[in-house]
C-alpha cells in the first residue's frame, strides 16, 4: 500500500512542476513541443509501476 501512495506521490510532484515550468516558459514557437515532452514525462511516470511488473527476460 506504501508503494502506492509513493506513486501518487511522485505523479502529483511531477505535475505540479511541470505545470510551474509551463507557466514559467515564455510563449514561442517552441512551446507546442515543450508540452508534448512534458505529456510523455507525465506519461513515463504514470507506466512506470506497470513497466515493472512486465516480466524480465
């Protein structure tokens, strides 16, 4: 159960900084592609429990 509330512990970190440096960035052409990075980190964070399961070969 531990390990769970850690999980959601780090995704909501995760969020909340990515959210802090989003606001931080200033508008440009660049800005689409910083927020498709920050969905595939929140995204990493969010499968990583599953990616652990997975059997290892």
């Amino acid at each position: 159960m531990g390990e769970i509330f850690t999980w959601a512990g780090d995704v909501f970190v995760i969020i909340i900084s990515l959210a802090f440096f989003q606001i931080l960035i200033p508008s440009s052409n660049l800005t689409k592609y910083l927020k498709f990075i920050f969905s595939l980190v929140i995204l990493a964070v969010i499968l990583d429990p599953l990616i652990n399961l997975l059997p290892a070969e």
